[in-house]
C-alpha cells in the first residue's frame, strides 16, 4: 500500500515513545490531510501489512476516526479504542493483535472499523501489543536505548550475545537480559517447566523474540515481535493470558476494562495460526441455554460463509489440541479448565459476558485471504447477531 510506505520513515520508532498528546498533534498536521483524501479513493485495494503500531494509527486518523485512549504499553504507545456500527445494544466487541506475529487479524480489525455493517455498537481494539506490531527492533530498543541497525535475525543473536546478559545459549535457543526487558531469538512458550532457574533473572518481566521465518506473509524476519510474559512464579506466557488475574500486564488491563464498561453480547478475537493456510475458529461453553443456542447459529453460519468464500477449512480429524471439542467441521469448542494458564480474552468474555469467538487463520496463506476470512466471520455473526436482537 504506497502511502503506508510513503508515511514510514516520517514516524520512525522513536515517535512510539512520545505521549499520545504528540502523536495528535503530528496527525493534525495538513500534509496529513492532504493524504488522507486520497486515501480515500483507494480503500478497495489489497489488503497489505502494515509496516508499524504507528502506521495503524495513521491509518485510522486518516480515515476520518477518532480514537480514545485506554492505556498505555510500556514503550508508551497509547491502546486504542475505535467506535463503530450503530447506538443499538448489547454492543460488539473486536480485538486483535494479542500475538503481534498473527498480523492479518491486526489488518481485518482495522478494515472492520469502515466495513462492519450493523446497528449495534461495535468497539474495536485492533492491537493488543503494539511493541509486537512494529518488529523486534523496536522491541530492542527497549533494552538497549536506541534502535539497533540490523537487518536479520543473525545480526539480532550475535547483538544479543554482545550486548546483553546471556542466561541461555545452548542447541538453537538464545536467552539474554538487556535492561529491563528479556530476548530470546525463538519462541520458548510451553518449552521452558514453569519454576525453571534460567528464567529466574526475568521473574515478572517479558521476553520478546522475533519472526524469522520467511513463509508466513506478513511476518516476515525481524517484522514482528512476539510478547511473552513470565510471571512472578516464573511460568512463561503471553499477552492472550491473564484475563482473570489480578497480576496482569497493562495490555490485558486495558482490554478487561473495556469489557467491563461495555458488557457485550457478543465479542471477537482476531488471530492466526502457523500451523498451515487452512481456517478454523473456536468458541466456549455458554452461561446460558439461550447464549450458546445463539452461539451455535453464528458459528454454523460464518464458517459457511467461510468456506464458501475458497477457504481451506481444518480438515474433520484435526485438533487444534487436547483442551478442543469438535463442534462441526472448522468450529471448536475450547475448555480453559483443560488448558490452565488462566483464562484469554474469549475465555473471559465467554465466562462473563456472551458468546465469544476466536478466529484462527491459516498465516501460510496468501495474506489478502487471511484478511478476509476475518472479515467474512464477523459479518456473518454479526448479521445472526441482529437477528437475535431484531
Ligand atoms: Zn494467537
């Protein structure tokens, strides 16, 4: 998308650490507003990544939306909230982005903003990490206190190694502290036994590692950076956990309040999966008979409209995991009580508020595609939605 591009270097990183108040005002400015009109006429093009946290911002000033505010990541990028649809209640909550890795959700919330057509009051958090979203640079230059000028993940180890604390460097997986923040150069989620003594000196912090591998569109090396927590007991999870504790990070803080003072009927969240191009979603048990009759229909309705959109759904044997129940073909249930590590965002919503969906797209898949697999299943919920509430 060229005025992505054209914007990138105006807003380098260093403008992620500025106030939300300085951001304003550099969007106010007229050469943004001449851009955005020609924005405007280019809106039915591709559906492409985008390059920064800052380039989303960007995108959705430029299309005329406001944002509020709702918290702050620790590199100070404030987490937006976008309102969409229409005055009616319940109202609909989307988010995505948790895993900054799974970018075609980050787009698909974004494009829901104009392309989400209903009545209802729709709320969008398109990202939940915004270090992860602008790349494992940016997330160094967390630790190191400037951005580091490499160009691939083996410049980023040996930089880890040279400039940090190393705790773990052994077969392929490299664990190092700079500042206050950890790095490893591969995902360790579920390798490392909760408790373990290497991670002892990253108690209550977070590890970053980077995308590397060049078959997942729009993850490409070093693109995203990928969040993980360790809590202070030393477990290692991530920014889609602690929906449910008191201890959680500023970006789940952000997103349960918003929960909170919205009480939705019906919520999404936005993801992908690395495990091919095929498409699956899941959904939770109900609280009530009503909530899970309503939940089957939307289900069973935007996995059709999935698939007859060319999807590849999961085939009828797979199992996203042992914590899933096959609802039909491509639709799980998933049980958080089978999984532990808490409860994640439609893990929450579904135990507090409604009918929660996670959609899960294939990131070995054509990008555009991926993008629109999510926005072919809000719509379809949606529209069960309205019928529910008619
Ligand atoms: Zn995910």
């Amino acid at each position: 998308m060229k005025f992505v591009a054209k914007l990138q270097p105006r807003f380098s990183t260093s403008i992620n650490r500025r106030s939300a108040l300085g951001l304003g005002l550099i969007l106010g400015s007229s050469v943004f507003q001449k851009r955005a009109s020609s924005q405007s006429a280019q809106r039915d093009d591709a559906f492409v990544p985008l390059p920064s946290y800052q380039s989303l911002l960007e995108m959705i000033r430029q299309r005329g939306h406001s944002f509020r505010v709702i918290g702050a990541a620790p590199d100070l990028s404030p987490l937006v909230l976008v309102k969409a649809g229409g005055s009616k209640k319940p109202s609909i909550v989307i988010s995505g982005g948790a895993h900054a890795t799974e970018h075609a959700g980050v787009v698909a919330a974004v494009e829901l903003i104009d392309r989400l057509k209903t009545d209802h009051e729709v709320w969008i958090v398109p990202s939940r990490d915004p270090i992860g979203l602008s790349g494992f640079r940016h997330a160094l230059s967390l630790g190191l206190g400037e951005s580091p000028n490499i160009t691939n993940v083996e410049e980023a180890e040996q930089l880890m190694r040279e400039k940090g604390e190393v705790l773990v460097d052994r077969d392929d997986l490299l664990i190092v502290r700079i500042g206050e923040y950890g790095y490893a150069n591969r995902g360790l989620y579920r390798k490392i036994d909760k408790g373990a003594k290497i991670l002892d000196a990253l108690r209550g912090r977070r590890i970053y590692f980077p995308s590397r591998t060049d078959d997942l569109p729009g993850a490409g090396p070093l693109e995203r950076a990928y969040t993980l927590i360790v809590t202070l007991d030393g477990e290692v999870l991530h920014l889609n956990r602690f929906h449910d504790t008191l201890w959680a990070p500023a970006e789940v803080q952000a997103i349960r309040k918003v929960l909170a003072d919205v009480q939705p009927g019906l919520t999404f969240d936005l993801h992908e999966h690395e495990r091919g191009g095929f498409f699956w979603m899941s959904a939770r048990r109900q609280r009530t008979e009503q909530d899970e009759i309503w939940e089957r229909r939307m289900a069973h309705a935007a996995i059709a409209a999935v698939a007859a959109g060319g999807a590849e759904l999961a085939a009828d044997a797979y199992s996203p995991g042992d914590f899933f129940e096959r609802l039909e073909r491509g639709v799980y249930w998933l049980d958080p009580s089978k999984r532990g590590e808490g409860l994640n965002f439609a893990d929450f919503a579904s135990a507090k508020y409604g009918p929660s969906f996670t959609i899960e797209s294939g990131m070995k898949g054509p990008f555009e595609q991926r993008v629109r697999q999510h926005l072919t299943v809000v719509q379809t919920a949606v529209s069960i939605f309205e019928e529910r509430f008619a």
